[in-house]
C-alpha cells in the first residue's frame, strides 16, 4: 500500500516540469543565502572594527582627562595643604592603571600603535612619578620645596610630550577610523548589489524554466 502511495505521490509531484520548477530556484536561493550570509558577516566584522576604533579613541581622551585630574588634585593639595584635594588625584591613579591596559588591548593588533602606547606609558609613569614626588616633598619638607620641585619638572615637559603622543595616537585611530567605515559602506552596498542579483536570478530562472516548458507543450 505504501510503495502504491508513493508511486502515486511521485506521479503526482515529482514530474519533470515541477523539478524544473523547483530545483533551478532552489539553487538560485541556496546560493544568495550564502552570498547574503557572507556579506552580512563581513558588514558585522567591519562594524565591529568602526566601533572598536571609537572605543580605542576614548580611551585615548580618558587618559588624558584622567592625567589632567591627577595634575589638578596635586596642584590644589600643594597650594592649599588640604588632603581633600587629592582626591581626584587618588582617583585619577586608580583609574590610569585601567585605562592604560584597555588602551594596550585595544589597539593591540596594530604595531605602529603598540610602539605609540609604549611610550605612552612611560611618559604617563614618568608624570605619575613627578606627581608622587612633589607631593613627598610637600609631606617631608615643605610646600615651598614642592612648589621649586613642581617648577623644574615643568622645564621638563613631561605633560606636553604626553599631549604630543596622544595627539598622535588619535590621528593614527582616525585614519584607521575613516577606512573601516569606506569598509562598511561598501558592505551596505555589496548586501544591496547581492539582494538586486538574486531576485533577478530568480526571476530570469523562473522565467527561462516557464519558457522551456512552454515551448515544449507547443513541439509536442
């Protein structure tokens, strides 16, 4: 009963002009669900990549902020000698050592940028440094040794070299930032050209089959 059934259903469906139906479009929609598939993994990736750069040039203005909060708070405890000044300062050293290891991992697969950030960092440790000194000084001495203290390591420039490499870390981000959005864009239109190319191919497939099997009802 069962081999009769299906021989009936084969009958019934599985003729010739419904597997020309069938089967052509299958193709034609199995490959633009890869294709479609494909382009969208790319758009991902690279939206990642835009938003991943972004994300590495605040980094790059926090530690900034974060070193100009430092600055400040010792400044205001050296001239007052009111340890509540330090509080942005104490702050601002807890959230250096943080921010400084995002900055590392995140511009991580880039060497050019992974030399800026090194010496980055040993600019920023020299300043915490001068920073801590300063305010020994102030501690063990007096707010007159400090302040002579504070106005030799500004003959220094430390902070001014520190502003240099940021700027410099940042110009190098945007660049970066300007390709990988050229990058998106040209996935939102390769996703467009894809959608155009598969509901044309489906189109001319399902037309082409529709011919054929006209043409052939006609000769026979």
């Amino acid at each position: 009963m069962s081999e009769l059934s299906w021989s009936s259903l084969r009958q019934r469906y599985l003729t010739v002009p419904t597997l020309l139906r069938s089967i052509p479009i299958g193709v034609v929609i199995a490959s633009g669900v890869l294709a479609t598939t494909w382009t969208h993994t790319l758009l991902s990736d690279h939206q990642d990549m835009v938003v991943h750069t972004y994300e590495a040039i605040d980094t790059t203005k926090d530690v900034l902020i974060a070193l100009d909060d430092a600055e400040t708070g010792q400044r205001g405890y050296l001239v007052s000698g009111d340890r509540r000044y330090l509080a942005p300062y104490e702050k601002a050293m807890e959230r250096l050592h943080i921010l400084q290891n995002d900055l590392s991992t995140r511009i991580s697969d880039n060497s050019a940028q992974v030399a800026r950030v090194a010496t980055l960092k040993s600019l920023v440790d020299q300043k915490l440094a001068e920073l801590s000194h300063s305010i020994s000084l102030h501690d063990n001495q007096s707010a007159e040794a400090a302040r002579a203290n504070e106005i030799s390591y500004m003959a220094v420039g430390t902070m001014d070299r520190i502003r240099v490499i940021i700027g410099n870390i940042t110009v190098s981000e945007r660049d970066l930032l300007e390709t990988r959005q050229a990058e998106v864009e040209t996935d939102e239109l390769r996703i467009r050209i894809v959608a155009i190319i598969v509901g044309l191919a489906s189109f001319l497939t399902r037309a082409g089959v529709e011919m054929y099997l006209t043409r052939k009802r006609l000769v026979s």
